[in-house]
C-alpha cells in the first residue's frame, strides 16, 4: 500500500483536489450559503479568486525548488533509517492493528496543526504571514488555497519535524494531506448545508458554517474555531463559537485594516503584506 501511494501520489493529490476544487465550486453557485447581497460580487469575487489561485501557484513553485523532497518521501526515508517514535524496533513490536495506527497518526497530526494555527493567530511575527488568508473579503472554496507561500513554507517544515519525530507511515502522511486539503476547501466553501446536517456533521469535521466564525471581523469569533479537519479540539481547547453574533448573512469578513474597500488587494500586495505593518 505505501508503496502504491508514493508512486502514484502526486497525481492521487492533483486529481482529488482539482476535483473538489470544481465540485465545491459549482455547489457554491448552485446552493449558496450566503445571499449576493452578502458577498462583493462580480469582478471584486473573480480577483480574489485568480488571487487565490496565484498564491497556490506560487506556493507550489517555491516548495519544488526549496522543498524538492516530498513529506511522504522524507517518511520513507525514516523508516528506511529507523527514525522517529513509531520506527523504533521496541514500538514495532508493540504496534496497533493497522487501522488504529493509521486513526492515531491522523489525530496527532491534525492536533498540531490545530495548535500551529493557534499559534499563527498569537505569535506576531507568524500572524504577519497569517493574516493574508485572513484578508480575503469574499470567503469561498478558492480561500482554503490562499496563503503566503512563506506560511506554507513553514508548515511544510513543521511537518517534517512531526514525522521526524513520531516516524508518521506512508500512508498515514498522504492520507492527512488529502484530508487537510480537502476539508480546506470543503469548510472555506459558501455552501448552504442543511441544518440537521451541519449539526450531526460539525460534531466531527469542521463544517462550512463553522469556519466561516473564525473569518469573522469580530476578534472574539476572529480568534475561535480554529481546526481545520476535526471540531473535537476547538471544544476540548475551549476554542468554540456556535454560530456568529450577526448571523451568517450578515457577518463581516475580514480584517478591519483591510476592508475599507469592496476592491481585493492586488497580487503583488499580498505577496508584501507580511513584511509591511499595517
């Protein structure tokens, strides 16, 4: 199995997100969550969104240049040389049925990257990258891709660390970053889900209704709901906000610094934001 996943890993990940991307896409125009009255439309929506597309762009330039080594090829490197927790003989030895061992690693990798967000949002000199994904106006499926490419830089390391650390498998690395992605663009997405359904649903995942809290111009509900795959640790860290005081077709989105306009930022003010103080 980790063998038939890293051969086939790059286009397994392409094509599941290309696919989503477009299926996320299309359910936002055909079952918006958010009215057009709520939402800067027109051409203000489609520069937010080739924005988005460009900083993903952007992103994955620079990893393959600074980063040519993928997370699932550095995970079989450990194995191959007994590094990390779950790669030491004793460990092996003692190890969980495969299912369980697959569960535990996607739990512990999902709560670091709960708390990496959490710390973006407290540390300054992390927020000052953060914050482009923040300064989006218009919160929709292209959202879950906008990010500074220094920011995803960075993730990238943290990742490496965790699977030098825990010795995470194969599979365990590629499964998480399919689910990370694609609950990316699953919760940014302005999809109208069925109450019933974002109740029973957000009591595991993060849902669309959920996240869109923590976009929020308001710094209580701005600094809450911070998972990205499972709600569990928002409710356990005492991170969790319902629902948004204003409601959802009436939340503001946004940063206040960054909303005097209905226009997007340009491109290139994206990329300079986390090195200008504003």
């Amino acid at each position: 199995m980790d063998t038939w996943l890293l051969t086939f890993e790059t286009t397994l990940r392409l094509g599941i997100f290309l696919t989503l991307l477009i299926l996320m896409a299309s359910l936002e125009i055909r079952f918006p969550r958010r009215s057009p009255l709520a939402l800067h439309a027109g051409k203000s929506t489609l520069i937010s969104r080739f924005n988005n597309l460009g900083l993903a762009a952007s992103s994955t330039l620079i990893m393959k240049l600074l980063l040519p080594l993928s997370l699932a090829s550095f995970a079989l490197y450990c194995q191959n040389n007994q590094w990390g927790l779950l790669n030491q003989p004793r460990i092996n030895a003692l190890a969980l049925p495969g299912f369980l061992t697959l569960l535990t690693s996607l739990l512990i990798f999902d709560l670091i990257i709960y708390w990496q967000h959490r710390l973006f949002h407290k540390i300054p000199i992390f927020w000052q990258l953060h914050k482009v994904h923040h300064s989006d106006i218009n919160l929709d499926v292209s959202t879950g891709i906008r990010f500074h490419p220094i920011e995803i830089l960075l993730s990238q390391l943290i990742k490496f660390s965790v699977i030098f650390i825990f010795g995470f498998s194969i599979t365990s690395v590629i499964v998480f970053e399919i689910l990370l992605n694609a609950l990316a663009l699953f919760n940014h997405s302005n999809v109208r889900l069925p109450l019933r359904l974002d109740f029973w649903l957000r009591k595991i995942i993060v849902t669309p209704d959920m996240h869109r809290v923590h976009h929020s111009k308001i710094w209580q509900e701005h600094n809450s709901n911070f998972g990205f795959n499972i709600s569990l640790w928002d409710k356990v860290f005492h991170s969790y906000q319902d629902q948004p005081k204003l409601g959802h077709q009436h939340i503001d989105i946004g940063l206040p610094q960054y909303n005097d306009s209905d226009t997007p930022l340009r491109f290139s003010q994206l990329l300079i934001m986390p090195f200008k103080k504003h």
